[in-house]
C-alpha cells in the first residue's frame, strides 16, 4: 500500500486494522440507519444491507451467527428487536451500522 499511496496513508490503513480487527473496536465512519422502535431482526439486517440478498441468504446469515446487535448475537431472524437507544448492527465480519429509533 506505501509503494501506490505513500507511507502515511499506509500507517493509517494499518492502525484502523489493527483497531478493527485485532482490538474489536467499532470503527468510526459507520453508516447510519434510522427505523421503527420496535422491528423484526430479518427486516433490520435487510434495510441495513445496501445489495438486495435473497431471503434465504438473510437467513443463512442468522443461522451461522453473523448477526450482532450491541455485540449480542441474535439467532433467531423472528425476534421482534425493540431500539432503546443507538445500538450498533454487526453483520458478518466487516459490516457495521449505527441503528437509531425513529
């Protein structure tokens, strides 16, 4: 990454890294994803992924664990899922969205 955009923006890739993923910090530049207090865990992850998956793909991803809401995971894609405050939508590895009530 230095050799094609310069040492500085490659110590800046390496630290957001090294936060994300060897510190399990929530990065700072998530989208924004605003919803009814009250929601289905399947209707959240759909509104928050930008592509349109299919429905069994939002399933799958329930059923392997993929889906965290304030980093507790939520199995079942029939949970009705009440928004008290902004809580922070993990989906997968590299996904992130702030969810915040309406």
């Amino acid at each position: 990454m230095a050799r094609y955009h310069g040492v500085e923006v490659a110590d800046e890739e390496l630290l957001w890294w090294k936060n994300t993923f060897s510190n399990k910090q929530v990065p700072a530049d998530i989208p924004d994803v605003f919803v009814q207090k009250s929601i289905k865990a399947f209707d959240l992850v759909r509104t928050c992924l930008s592509t349109e998956p299919s429905n069994s793909d939002i399933r799958r991803l329930f059923t392997q664990g993929a889906v965290q809401l304030s980093e507790e995971k939520i199995d079942d894609f029939e949970t009705i899922i009440k928004i008290e405050r902004n809580a922070i939508l993990k989906i997968g590895k590299r996904k992130w969205y702030r969810v915040i009530a309406k």
